[in-house]
C-alpha cells in the first residue's frame, strides 16, 4: 500500500463512515490518493462502488477535511492512520482495518504489548463493581494495559481499577472526542489520558449511532 498525505484517508473515512468495508478498495487502488485520482468514471469500471457510495465520494474532498484536521490540532489529538508509525498490528489484522483512528493522551498504549479487554454491563450491581475494579487492579498490577470502552458501570470500574493500580488503560469510544456525550464520565476520560489515551474512529464532533458501539467494540477486541 502506498504512502498518502492524511487529508486522504480522512476524506475516504468521511465519505464513506467509520468501520466501512474497504479492504477491497484499498487493494484496487492501492491508496486513498490513488483512489481520489482516479476519478468516478474509474469508480464506476472498478464494480466495487454502488452509485450510492460514488455521490459519497463525490460530496466531499480532501481539501475540506482542513476543520477536523484543525479541531485535531487544536485539542492536540492525534490522527492515526495505516501510514503512521503508531498505527497498531493488531488493529490492521482487522478485516476492513479502521482508516483514522483519533487520540487524545500517551497514544503509544495502543502498542503496549499485553492489552486486555474488560467490558461490561452499564447497569451493574455492586458484586459486579467489585469484582471489575479488582480484576483490572491485579491485571495492571501484572503489567497488563486494561482495554474498555469509557462507558458508564463496568467499563468505567475496569479503568478505575487499573488508574488505582497506577497501571496503564486506554477506552474507545462509539462517539468523537469532542462529542458532549455521558458527560458524567468526563473526568474519567480526562484521568484516563494520564494514565494511557482515549480513542475512537469517529470523527472529533461525530455523535454516537446505534451502529457506532459495535464499530467501536470490534476496535477493543482488535486491540486486546
């Protein structure tokens, strides 16, 4: 695969959505750049677009990807792509590997050798609070990166667990990280980022979908 600017792989993300299937593009094309030269005619020869997709191509270029770039810069996040040294091996064993991947603290954890992934219930009892927090407090302890999703109940105690432990965390995110979402757990994700890094495939101001939390659940499994 070809090397391309950034600008490239946040238009081919924008226009067609975070956990797109893009395996088969990529390989035709060989790049987001490669892909945006060749034009809609090409597209179309390719059999891979349907129409649908190719007015999603169409709408939008990689010149108008310059406001995610600077909310990026300006909030000092990272932008994460298949070119980018950070980019994790585990994450591009994914079918349909995420194009962008957006972080905010050490984003370096998303390499950390032994990651594992506790997730859980938002509505949990008090056995399954103690039980979470004491599990990723030993599992950090032993050097393990507790990998969850930053929501409410179980998540939430599986990074407390591990920042108690003084141990490494990071959470992924089925909404932007500059989307006001589960406000409550602001002061989680802060604390989070000391501790390791936040990060989601949607775009800093995207809102949550109903099908963005299995997009976001395949991105805690990938990387645990």
């Amino acid at each position: 695969m070809s090397a391309c600017p950034v600008e490239y792989w946040v238009w081919l993300q924008t226009a067609l959505g975070p956990g797109a299937r893009t395996d088969k593009i990529l390989a035709y094309f060989e790049s987001p750049e490669g892909l945006y030269l060749a034009g809609s005619d090409e597209w179309r020869l390719s059999g891979l677009f349907t129409e649908k997709r190719i007015e999603a191509l169409r709408r939008t270029s990689p010149s108008e990807t310059g406001r995610i770039l600077r909310e990026c810069n300006a909030k000092g996040y990272s932008v994460i792509t298949p070119d980018s040294v950070l980019y994790p091996k585990r994450l591009r064993q994914l079918p349909d590997m995420p194009l962008v991947i957006y972080g905010v603290g050490d984003c370096n954890v998303i390499n950390d050798e032994v990651s594992i992934g506790i997730v859980g219930t938002r509505d949990a009892s008090p056995y399954g609070i103690e039980i979470a927090q004491k599990l990723s407090f030993r599992l950090a302890q032993a050097g393990a990166t507790v990998v969850s999703g930053g929501a409410l109940g179980i998540d939430s105690e599986a990074h407390a667990g591990a920042m108690l432990a003084k141990g490494r965390t990071m959470a992924f995110l089925g909404c932007g990280l500059s989307c006001d979402y589960l406000r409550e757990n602001a002061s989680l994700r802060r604390a989070i980022t000391r501790y390791g890094a936040v990060f989601s495939e949607c775009q800093p101001f995207a809102t949550p979908t109903r099908q963005s939390f299995p997009i976001r659940n395949r991105l805690i499994s990938g990387a645990s």
